[in-house]
C-alpha cells in the first residue's frame, strides 16, 4: 500500500447479506444457508453488472453474476469470530470488537419479573405477546387489543432483542421511545443486545403497517475503531441506524435514515460535504433485512440488490485516489431458507479504491478484517486495540 493517508473511506454494510454457509453454520442450525445465491437462483439469475465488475461473483456459484478473472476491487469472503448472528455483533466486529460471550435470546418470551418491572417503571397499563415473533404478523394479531386497552406489544426474535410496538399516533412516538430507555436500563443484567422501539399505524388489522420510524436502544460497546478514528481527528459519520447500534458513541455526525435509498443518498452527500478532509462514512442499509429477509421475500430482495448496483456508479465517480469503498455485510438473512431469523453465513468483502489493483482473496477469519484495514489506510498505529483481524489492503497500482 502507498505510504500517503487515505482520506476518505466509506463502508457500506448491506445489513443481512450473506454468500455462503460459515464453516461453523451447523452450531446455529444453518448449514446449507447462502443469501446470495438462493436469491439469485429464485428469481432465475440476477444482473448487477456493476457489482460483477467489482468481482461479487467471484464469491461462488450464482445465477447471472458470472465470475472475472480481473475484478475491479479487492474481494473476499469474511467469516465471524463473534459468537451470535445477529446486527450488533456483527457491526461491532466489523469495528475491530471480537463477541467471545453471546447476547442472551429469549425464544420462550421474558420473565415475569423482568416484564412486571418494566410495567412498573414505565407507567404502563400491561403487556402483549411476550413471545418470539415476526414483527408484522405480531402486530397484525395484537394491533387492535394495544388500541383498545393501551397495553404495549412486547416481543423477540431470533436476535438478543426486547421489541416494543405501539401505534405511533395513538400511544404516541415520543412515549414509545421513552418506556424503550426504560426496557433499556432494566434488561442490561439479562445481557440483551438491544431494545427496539417498532412504532406502526393504521387503524385495524388488515391496514397496520410499521414506520420507519423505529429505534434501536443498544448496549454500550467497548472502546473500539470508531473511537479511535475519533482520537486521530478522523470525522466519523454515521448513516442509518450506525449510531443506534454503537450506543451513540464515536460519532462526529450522523444522519438516521430509515431506508436504502435515503442512505445511499445521505452516503452521497457526505462524500461530498466532506471533500478533501479525513472522514470515515459509516453506512447501514437496513433494507435487505427489516424488508426482505425476515419477510422470506426474495423477489423483494433481488430488487433492492439491483437498487444498490444501480447506485453504486455515483459514489465511485466521487472516490479519489485518496479514498476507499468497502461494501460487506454483519450476516446473513437467507429468505429462501427455514424460519425467518437471521443465517450463520460468510459475508462479502468488496474493497474499492482507484489508488490499488483489485484481486480475489481466499477466506479470512473475522469480520474485524475491516477495522484494521481502515486504520491501516489512516496509518494509525498508536492506539489500545487489540485487533483480531488482518489488513486486506493490497499494493498500489503499479505506474
């Protein structure tokens, strides 16, 4: 790699995007998983000619992305060290934070005491559900009983999360994210991930439809790359709901859209904004998962892929030899697969810049692969973390 800093680097995390069964995908029941093939395969193959040209196909065996033999960017697939599934372990990891002890799940709902606790504090009439769910069809069941007795829908998944949904005008929005910072405090001994606020409107069950208004209360991480790219004066930007699953901490600014379009747009805008200055645009597109892979829509999510290529020209006519784009993933979200909970997978790796010859790399052990690749291009050395990952970042191309 040249010895100049890199200025800009923007990472792009495809939130659910998996390419491929994990090597230890059997602990978690998901052997025979891959997002990205079965998706293409359903929809009888899918064209991204601009994600090909990078090398996405080179990743496996998918229908209408061929393979090429000279890719347009460094890629790779990334296995997770962390153990879970599930986005916040995934993002932490991509920022150098190795999970050894998992998030608590709840597939059997939450204890009394827990649930009598959070009624108390927050000044609630009661709860629904407490159970293991899908989000729509929960409040397809329970919408009318919240709206009629003013008890809060309480639910979990798959994920280490304590789901609240309640009707956004109605029981009202701001209401809603302040018995979430309750739930928050209270579910911190029972290790739980995060706590989500899922507002939704309507007027009965057959119109109930959730917002993009949702929430994410996460537990504090430990000191990781976003503080110190902080530390370093490195601007760091968060897009999406970035700032929610890293507690609000390590973030110079941020922009909290709510859908691939409006993030990939706000990407745009601070690429530009913040020309010629040190910035790392952290980006989550929530897109592939909260629609489309929990839902088991692959046609949904074949359309969101091609979304993306479609897009990805305008932020690489913004990049410079003096900036990076790395798109990846924190998991899979199979929809062809059983159940609707999130998949054990491989994530890809598609590292961009005008200043390094693209190549494919072999498998690679962690996801924190990225955190040490994007000091290393801000040539940051002197900091506190112990990094588990490797720099995948390749020589320069050569004159």
């Amino acid at each position: 790699m040249s010895e100049k800093k890199f200025k800009r680097i923007v990472v792009l995390v495809a939130d659910g995007f998996g390419v491929g069964a994990a090597p230890d995908a059997n602990l978690y029941g998901d052997e025979g998983s891959n997002t990205l093939a079965h998706v293409a395969k359903n929809v009888g193959g899918i064209r991204l000619p601009n994600l090909q040209k990078m090398g996405l196909g080179n990743l496996g065996t998918i229908e209408g992305l061929p393979s090429t033999i000279n890719p347009k960017a460094i890629v790779a697939r990334l296995a997770e060290k962390s153990k879970g599934k599930d986005t916040t372990t995934g993002h932490w990891e991509l920022a150098g934070l190795v999970t050894e002890t998992p998030f608590q799940l709840f597939p059997n709902g939450f204890s009394q005491d827990l649930l009598n606790d959070f009624i108390t504090e927050a000044k609630i009439t009661g709860v629904l559900g407490n159970k293991a769910a899908s989000g729509t069809e929960i409040i397809k069941e329970l919408g009318e009983e919240h709206l009629s007795t003013g008890k809060v829908i309480v639910y979990t998944s798959g994920d280490s999360v304590f789901q609240i949904a309640a009707h956004e005008k109605v029981f009202g929005l701001e209401r809603l994210y302040q018995i979430c910072e309750v739930a928050r405090r209270l579910t911190i001994p029972y290790q739980i991930g995060r706590v989500i606020a899922r507002p939704f409107v309507g007027e009965n069950s057959q119109n109930f439809k959730r917002t993009e208004h949702r929430k994410d209360f996460s537990i504090s991480p430990p000191p990781n790359c976003l503080d110190v790219l902080q530390e370093h004066d490195v601007k760091v930007l968060s897009v999406g709901k970035i700032d929610d699953i890293f507690a609000h901490r390590g973030i110079s600014a941020g922009n909290h859209t709510g859908n691939n379009r409006d993030s990939l747009e706000a990407t745009l805008d601070f690429m530009k904004k913040y020309r010629n200055e040190q910035a790392f645009i952290f980006t989550n597109l929530v897109d592939f998962d909260q629609l489309y892979g929990h839902r088991r829509d692959p046609k949904g999510y074949a359309g969101s892929l091609v979304e993306l290529d479609l897009f990805l020209p305008k932020l690489l006519t913004e990049l410079t030899e003096d900036d990076c784009l790395i798109l990846t993933s924190d998991h899979g979200c199979d929809p062809t697969f059983r159940g609707s909970d999130h998949t054990r997978e491989f994530v890809p790796l598609v590292a961009y810049s005008p200043r390094f010859e693209g190549q494919t790399l072999g498998d690679r052990n962690s996801f924190s692969d990225v955190a040490a690749s994007v000091l290393e291009a801000y040539q940051i050395k002197n900091h506190s973390m112990v990094l588990q990952g490797q720099s995948f970042l390749c020589k320069p191309k050569r004159s």
